[in-house]
C-alpha cells in the first residue's frame, strides 16, 4: 500500500533549485530587486500554506486518523513544496540582481526548505514502509518534525519579506520628506 505520488517528486527538488550549494557571493551598492521582493511574497505565500498543511497534519497525531489521512495530506505537503521549489529557483536564477539583504534572505531559505523536503520525504517513506505505525510515537516525532519546520521556513521567510516591505515604506517616506 504505497502512497501515490505525483511529478518529478522531492527528490527533483534540488535539480529544480539549481545551483544552491555554490559559495555565495555578495554584491555591493545594488539597490533591492522587485521581481526578488515579488518572489520572496511568492514562496512567503507557499510557506504560509505548507506550515498550514504541516499543522493539519500534526493535529492527526492527536486523534485516530487513518494511514489514508496522512497520505492525503502528505501528497498535499510534497505539492506545496515542489511549487516552493519552483519560486525558490527563480529566487535563485535572480539572486544576483538582489541587494546584499535580499541575498541573504535568498541564502537562508535554502537550506531550511531543502531540510523540510528531505524530513518530508522521511516522513513520506516511514509511511510507504509500515502503514500501520501512524500511531507509535515514532511516527508522530517525524510528523511533529516536519510541522515545526515548516513553521520556522515560514517565520523565516515571512521576517525577511516584512524587512523589505518595512523596508520600501521607510524609503518612500524619506523621499517624501526629502531627506535623500
């Protein structure tokens, strides 16, 4: 009884991230990128949704919920972080337009969403394994794992996009009372 999967899976994740383990390289003087603010909402908004999935998930911990449920809403998780994956490469392909902090925004995120797509694909395998042990705490460690995870990819990446919306307000304002 394995889980159903779809696409290229977790394993495509870091093909589809390209190039993120290179040494990072800071630029200076450049002023923030748009198109790296608008991906950083983007992939913002998918980690809002995987910590939301995540959580879900957790709560089946705490009840009697079947192997099914937690197939579900695994394949549910894998989704959502493929299209993070998705966005965090266009993330990557742009990092060099970025300004030193959007860089470095760029650089924290990988890693923490590669660590969430390899303790999902854990999780994803425990399941495929042995069914019938959602219920042994085991099991539950790895899913409350993958919750917190997913709950420090999205504070993380929502710090960092409300650093840039502070950010260009600040700016704006100083242009509005000419102090530039």
């Amino acid at each position: 009884m394995r889980m159903q999967t779809h696409g290229a899976g977790l394993a495509g994740l870091a093909l589809l991230m390209g190039g993120i383990f290179t040494a990072p390289t800071i630029c200076s003087g450049k002023g923030d990128s748009i198109e790296i603010n608008k991906l950083l909402s983007d992939v913002n908004d998918h980690a809002i949704q995987l910590r939301a999935d995540s959580d879900r998930m957790a709560a089946f911990t705490r009840s009697d919920a079947s192997w099914e449920s937690y197939a579900t809403q695994l394949n549910l998780i894998k989704d959502h972080i493929n299209s993070a994956g998705k966005v965090l490469a266009n993330l990557n392909a742009q990092r060099m337009n970025g300004s030193i902090w959007q860089q470095t925004a760029i650089d924290r995120i990988n890693p923490l969403m590669k660590e969430l797509a390899a303790d999902t694909e854990t999780v994803i395998n425990k399941l495929n394994k042995h069914p019938d042990r959602v219920h042994m705490k085991e099991f539950k460690d790895y899913v409350q794992v993958n919750a917190d995870l997913s709950a420090g990819l999205a504070h993380t990446i929502g710090d960092f996009v409300d650093y840039g919306n502070t950010k260009v307000k600040l700016e704006r304002l100083a242009a509005q009372l000419e102090l530039n």
